[in-house]
C-alpha cells in the first residue's frame, strides 16, 4: 500500500526515464509523440490488451510498445523481459492505478477471446491440469505451500518475491504451464495473448494495482 515500499518502483523510475530518453533513428523518445504520460497513456493497461489496426490482431502492451520502438522511432525491440520493457510497462501502466479494468470482447475481439477461454478450460501437460482447475474450481485452497488465487491479472507488471524482480504476464503464464509439466508458449505469442485477453475479461471492473507485489 506505500509507494515508497513497494520494491516494484524502482522499475516505475526507470520506465519514466526511458519515456523522455531519445532513441533510435528517428531521434524520437516517447515523450515526442505521447507528450504526458499522465495524460496520455491513462486507462491505456485497463484496456489491454487490444486491438492494433496495422497489425490486424489483438496485442498485448509490450507488442504495442515494441512497434512504436521500430516502426515509429527507428530503434531496436526490446525483449519482453527485459529490464527497460519491464520499467516501461510499470510506468504506463501506473498511469492507470485504480482505474476498472474494461477490456473488449466481441467484435473483432471475439475470436481472440474464444481461444483465450478454449485455453484456460484445456487441461495440459503431464499433470492434465487446466487454468481453471486452481483459479476456478479450488480457489482459496492450499496447493502445497501456495495459496490458490483467482488468478487475476489486474496488477502486473509485478514484483514477485519468488523471482526477485519484476515480471510479466506472460512469465506467469509460462511458469504456471511448467509448473503443471506442460511445454509453454513462448512470451508473446498468439497464444498467450488470447489467454492474457480472456483472464483479463474475468477481471472486468478490478481495479488497476500496476506495480503490485505478490509472493
């Protein structure tokens, strides 16, 4: 609940450095475009992640960010786990701290979701276990020594005390995959976008926690 606590803003300075930071061969920063980010970048993380017009498919906010890097700036991508798209992330979606999660679904929305949902209802990997089996149908019980959450996305990029750092949505996604003994989609991909959109439709109307803290 205290800024100054939370481990997670040292990556939150970062990002907000980066936003003003010139680079690439446009001789852009952020900032050029985006101005404010208080401004501009507000209800930005409570509505991802969302359609991209150029791309033609739903995109998660670091493929948003990474296509205004190369095709806007001229500069390189930044990994998804990177320390700066991670910093990057936080800021922006600090902008949107208690704002309701409000993600679209239908239209050209749907198909993304349906394959969300296919994914989070399919059970998987050598344990035969599916999204829904801990954050569904055992939610509030013990698996070992964790405690089943609803599994809401309504917070992150987080820091995790398990990692030591911050982490993505999609690293939680594959870590829960490995931790079922199932082979993962990779960062990024079609896949975990689809889930990211579904999990995040189950969490219409949370509030925005960008950076919380979990174990």
């Amino acid at each position: 609940m205290d800024d100054f606590e939370n481990p997670g803003f040292p990556m939150v300075d970062r990002g907000q450095a980066l936003w003003e930071k010139v680079d690439g061969s446009a001789g852009k920063s952020c900032a050029s475009c985006h101005n404010d980010a208080s401004e501009s970048m507000k209800g930005v993380r409570a509505s991802m992640p969302k359609w991209h017009d150029k791309v033609g498919k739903v995109q998660a906010l670091e493929h948003h960010i990474n296509y205004c890097r190369t095709e806007r700036m001229g500069a390189k991508e930044w990994k998804w786990e990177s320390d700066d798209m991670l910093g990057m992330t936080a800021y922006v979606g600090l902008q949107s701290r208690g704002m309701p999660v409000k993600v679209e679904t239908e239209g050209k929305y749907k198909d993304t979701w349906e394959k969300g949902k296919k994914l989070y209802y399919t059970p998987v990997g050598q344990l035969d276990m599916s999204c829904a089996g801990c954050h569904e149908d055992n939610t509030g019980r013990m698996i070992r020594a964790d405690h089943l959450s609803q599994g809401q996305i309504n917070g992150f990029p987080l820091y995790r005390f398990k990692w030591s750092k911050m982490g993505s949505i999609h690293r939680r996604f594959k870590g829960c995959m490995d931790n079922i003994r199932a082979n993962p989609y990779k960062r990024g991909s079609d896949e975990f976008t689809a889930l990211e959109l579904y999990v995040a439709s189950r969490g219409q109307g949370l509030s925005v926690e960008t950076p919380a803290v979990r174990q």
